[in-house]
C-alpha cells in the first residue's frame, strides 16, 4: 500500500464527505482546499508535492518557491512535517492490523509504503480483490488515498504500488497493480523503469547502457552487475521475483493505546471533530484485533486553543462506554456522533487525544446455521450502547445480584457499562427457591384475622417456611420466615412474619407475637 499524497494529506486531510445530506464543515473545507485552491509542499525552500491545481498553474516538482510565486500568489505554500507524515503512517499501520498482524514499514522512509502479508486472510475477506477495496477504503477514511498492488512477494507489490497515473493522448491510463500468479507478477515487474531501483543503483547510469526496464537489468550478466553495482541490487531482484526470500521486521502495537492527533484549523462543530477522530477510531479497531479484545470504556479528550497556551491542561473529556466489548469503528462512531451532538463547544477544537480505560476480550461469533430472530446478543449491545449515547449512563441500568440472602439487598441497580456486570461480591449464594418479580420497595405490614394474615381477604400459606437470618454484621438484622401465600381471587403473595424473642424492623422487640408483612407479588 503506497500513499503518494503522504506529505501533502499529512497536513491537510483530506476526508472523504459524510453520507448525511449536512457535509461535514471540516470536510468540506479540506476538500475545497485540495480540489479548488492550488497547494504545494515545499522542503528546503523546493516543491516537493503540488496538488492538481497547482499543476494546472505550471507548478513542477523541484521549482522553487519564487517560481511558485511567479506563477501565482494564489498558491498556497505548507512546510513539509516529518513529524505528522509518521503520526499518519503509524495511524495507517494500526488501522490495517485489521486485515492481517503481519504489517512492516518500507525500509525506504521515503516511499510511504506498507507491506501486508495477507495469506491467511484472503478467504475471511472474500479474497484479494474485496481485500484490496477494503484496504483502500479504511485508508481512505484516514483521510489519505492509497495505491494498492497485490503480488506473491512483498517487494514485487510494493513496486507495483507505487505505479503512477500515466497520461497518454487517450487520456489518463490506470497501470496494472494486482499479480496474483508469478507468472503474471514476473511479466509486469519487466516492464517497470528503472527508477523504482533508485536506492540500490543510479537510474540514470542504467538508462545510460541501455537498460530502461527491470526486464532488461535482469538480461545483463550477473557477475558484472554485482561488481559495478554491489550484491544489494542482485539480491533485492531476486525477492521482488521470488527467487529469494525475504525477512521482515513486523511492525508492533504498542502495548497500551493512547493516540493524539493535531487538526488542521479551528473546529468548532461536532462533524468536524467526528471527521478527524475517524483516524484515531480506525487505529483503535486495528489496535483491539491485535490484542482480540473490545473496548468497554474509551474517552476522547477535546484539546482547545487554551490547551496550546498551556491555560487549559485538560481539555473536554468525551467518554464512551459500552455494556459489551467491541471494536467496530462504525459502531464507536456512531456513538461518538451522540455524545458530541449534546456538547457545548465553549472554545474551538485544535487537537484529540484518544485513550482507552477498559476493555474485555472480544472473540469474533461465528454466523450460526440457524439465526436467532431477536438477532445476536452483540445487536443487543449496540442497542443498549445507542441508548446510553442518548440518555445518560445513570438513567440505563441493570441488576447486579449481591451476596446477600435479606431480599432487598439481594442486588442493587447499576450502569450497564460497569465492569462488574454480573458478578456478586463474596461468595456465590447456594439456589434459592421461587422469588416474585416485584418486591415492594418498602414492606407493608398487614393485619391478622383468625391468626392468618390478611391482604384485602384472607391469605392461605401454599409452602412451607423459608427462613432467613442475616445481617447481624451490619447492625440490620432480619430474622424472618417467607411464605408463598394466595388470596381467594388467585393473587399470589410473597409474605414474611417477623420471628418473636427479635428485634422488629423498628428495633423494638416484639413482645413474642408474629408480625406480618407483605414484600412482593407474583405474576
């Protein structure tokens, strides 16, 4: 995967339109800025990179700045950043360990090129045609383009990829990228210049013999050519042709995740943030399929012009959580989306720093052969993620069981995001007999008619005594026999009495005569 336009999209992105009928104002701004207004990336006070207006103008590669003035003063002129070129690239590492942990850096700082080793991952993707738009497209979205080539040897492809548009007088001519047998992959590495060899030899010394394509280099006597040209050139030949194989150092995930990033302008809308936090999501999905886990809790910090001054060390802190683990972009979008339309931009947007505070192990599901027609339990998750997006973490919660055998402290309410879901403090309580599903949230003591309780009639007991004694640690003992008791008309109760010779719920003792109460009611 090359990226020709790395020095240039460093600087100003270039993302592709929201598919909202709204474009996004960064969006546009940055796209008017590369389709509309001439821009040029100067290094050492040279043209190094000149968009197509710019071309259109007269602008050439290696012109210097006057002449760039000359031409037009209309020309916007950037200063080549190293710095934010690597930011992007180590983005656009991240994102594709997606498709394959095999990913390693052109030894070349200069190319701007990523190899992937995709051999394992042709059938999961639909093989290397869908793997090919796929990569190009989750570049695209980093707000760079990518030229991709496909090969049986890395080197091969990546020479491939790095084809550019030729222009012809029947107009712009697409070069062949994609080589799947060696067969093919051999006829089209003859026929590329000599000028992809420029590290390794002189191009134009080759030309100067006669040689103007690798097919002609590799005609010439061997020996020779190692002599005057060095072993280097001979071996990498032989890899790109897969005559000789090659080793790689893979790149590496760093072992936690926190990403910054720096945006081209003042932003002050949510769209525009949502546009260059796109880079940071992407690198995050590539990031959890490496470590096979889902983020459960990630915050995205908003650093404001303030923060530059060194006023605003913070910045806005935009936290996401999930009641599952996931890694998909879209769906963390989509949830980003929500909680920034709800945010009060009390001061333009100059950078964002992404980190992640949880995160569970995420497994990928495999289809079953029968769906589910409720769906998978990963759609209902984003179900509940969106309604947390929307109403607050405090206002979707779940029941969390407790250690606890008094009923009303047998669980207690919380966010379903919480990293404890599911799981009782202490140990495990042993199975409980029939509970209702409705607890009164205070007792409501009854009388007793003919030595039986009575709730609008009187209550016939259907079990035995549960009996429950707990609490005495905690200064709220409860010592209390429950009964499953019905009514004439069929409705069931869930009654307790409180034992004599015991402290009452008032802490009275009750003078050694039953107390009844009614705490719940089946269905």
């Amino acid at each position: 995967m090359h990226l020709p336009r790395l020095s240039l999209d460093a600087l100003q992105p270039n993302w592709p339109e929201p598919d909202t009928a709204s474009s996004s104002p960064l969006s546009s701004a940055i796209g008017t800025l590369h389709h509309a207004v001439p821009v040029v990336v100067m290094e050492r006070e040279r043209v190094m990179l000149a968009n197509a207006p710019a071309m259109a103008l007269g602008v050439r590669f290696g012109m210097r700045r006057g002449g760039v003035q000359a031409l037009s003063a209309d020309v916007v002129q950037l200063e080549r950043d190293p710095v934010a070129e690597a930011a992007l690239l180590h983005a656009a590492a991240l994102a594709l360990l997606r498709f394959t942990p095999l990913v390693t850096l052109d030894e070349d700082p200069e190319a701007a090129t990523l190899m992937l080793d995709v051999t394992a991952s042709l059938r999961l993707f639909g093989g290397h045609r869908a793997l090919c738009r796929a990569v190009r497209a989750c570049v695209r979205q980093l707000g760079t383009f990518a030229q991709v080539g496909s090969g049986a040897t890395a080197h091969g492809a990546a020479w491939l990829a790095r084809q550019p548009l030729r222009r012809t007088r029947r107009g712009i001519v697409r070069p062949a990228r994609r080589a799947v047998q060696p067969g093919r992959m051999g006829r089209l590495l003859d026929r590329l210049p000599v000028e992809v060899l420029h590290l390794l030899a002189d191009p134009g010394w080759l030309d100067g013999i006669g040689c103007r394509t690798l097919g002609e280099v590799r005609r010439l006597p061997r020996a020779g050519l190692s002599r005057r040209l060095g072993p280097a050139l001979l071996a990498r030949l032989d890899q790109a042709y897969g005559e000789a194989l090659a080793s790689f150092t893979w790149f590496a995930a760093p072992p936690a995740f926190a990403q910054r990033m720096d945006l081209p302008g003042r932003i002050e809308s949510a769209e525009g943030v949502l546009a260059g936090a796109q880079r940071l999501l992407l690198a995050l999905a590539g990031w959890l399929a490496v470590q096979q886990a889902g983020v459960t809790r990630c915050v995205l910090v908003l650093e404001h012009e303030r923060y530059r001054l060194g006023i605003d060390t913070v910045g806005t802190p935009v936290t996401v959580g999930l009641a599952q683990p996931s890694r998909d972009p879209a769906h963390l979008s989509r949830l980003l989306r929500e909680k920034l339309d709800k945010l009060n931009f009390h001061a333009p947007v100059t950078g964002l720093a992404l980190r992640v505070e949880a995160m569970a192990e995420h497994m990928p599901q495999s289809d079953a052969l029968f769906p589910e027609p409720g769906g998978t339990p990963a759609e209902l998750g984003r179900v509940l993620d969106t309604l947390v997006a929307r109403l607050g973490r405090d206002n979707v919660l779940q029941p969390q069981p407790l250690a606890d055998h008094r009923p009303e402290r047998a669980n207690r309410w919380c966010p379903v995001d919480e990293a404890a879901s599911g799981k009782a403090a202490g140990a495990p309580l042993p199975p409980l007999p029939e509970r209702p599903l409705w607890l009164l949230a205070q007792p409501l003591p009854l009388p007793v008619r003919n030595h039986r309780p009575d709730h609008g009639g009187p209550l016939g007991m259907l079990t035995r005594p549960e009996r429950i004694e707990a609490g005495w640690w905690d200064g709220a003992l409860a010592t209390r026999d429950y009964f499953i008791a019905e009514r004439a008309d069929g409705l069931r109760c869930w009654v307790y009495r409180e034992r004599p010779g015991h402290p009452g719920r008032d802490g009275q003792d009750d003078g050694g005569e039953y107390r009844w109460f009614l705490h719940g009611l089946f269905a």
